[in-house]
C-alpha cells in the first residue's frame, strides 16, 4: 500500500472524495448527529480543528486517534492506520 499523498492530486482528490462519499454511507447514512452516531456505539471521523491535515477517529468510549489511510497500488482499496493517540 502507499501513502496518497503520493498520488498525484486529481488521484488524492477522486480519494478523499470516495471516502467521503463511504464515511456518509457507511456512518451519517440516517444524518443523525455524531453525536447520536457515537451513541448508538458507531465510530465517528472528522477532521482536526486545529491542523486540518489531520483526521481524528473518535470511538464511543472517548477515545480518539489520528489516523491517515493508506491506498493500495492500484486504488482499489484503502487502510486506516493510526498516527498517534490523542
């Protein structure tokens, strides 16, 4: 897998606009809140207030991450990997 911020820009783009559209799906498919999305147990992600490079994963005991995703060779596919603990 590689890093997108490898890829060249339309292809980080076409990426980031994908797992949009998943996290929408996947998460805020009812539009709830986070809020309700982390009672109802689901994780949330949303982007760093304070460095907008980053994107925070929040699960609903309270813990949070900052993650990145990693795109395979081919763009078929992504992993989330953690950076650090908040």
């Amino acid at each position: 897998m590689q890093n997108i911020n490898d890829q060249p820009v339309q292809e980080q783009q076409k990426y980031f606009d994908d797992f949009e559209r998943w996290i929408e799906t996947e998460f805020n498919g009812d539009e709830s809140t986070a809020a309700d999305q982390l009672r109802a147990g689901h994780v949330i992600f949303y982007e760093n207030d304070e460095n907008q490079n980053e994107l925070i994963r929040e699960y609903p005991d309270g813990r949070r991450e900052v993650v990145k995703t990693v795109v395979s060779e081919d763009n078929s596919s992504f992993e989330i990997v953690v950076v650090r603990e908040l």
